[in-house]
C-alpha cells in the first residue's frame, strides 16, 4: 500500500471517528438534559460501552483483511 492510500485512510478514520464521538456525546447530553439530569456514566454502562467498541474495532479490522 502507498504512503498517500495509507495517509487517506488513516485521515478518513480519524474523521469519521471524531464526528461519530461528537454525536454520540451530543446525544447523549441532548437525552440528559430532556430528563432533566446530569449525564452519569456507571461502572456497568462503561463496560458495556467498551466491549461495544472493542467489538466494532474487531469487525472493522476483518473487513480489512
């Protein structure tokens, strides 16, 4: 793979990553504050949300290969 092939993927990732963090973290207030309460994250939730990530990172490297 070229340099310029490997610096646009990288580039691509880095952005999608970044816009969908946005959004997740903007829904997740917008919910918050529809409640009327602060966002709170627990011990299970973020555990959840990690094998969540983990899961999809695994996925997204078996499309590469």
């Amino acid at each position: 793979m070229d340099t310029s092939t490997k610096n646009r993927i990288l580039i691509t990732g880095t952005v999608l990553g970044a816009v969908s963090g946005f959004i997740a973290a903007y829904l997740l207030v917008q919910r918050a504050e529809k409640e009327g309460q602060e966002v709170q994250f627990s011990a299970k939730e973020g555990v959840k949300l990690g094998a969540l990530v983990f899961g999809l990172l695994r996925q997204v490297a078996q499309l590469g290969g």
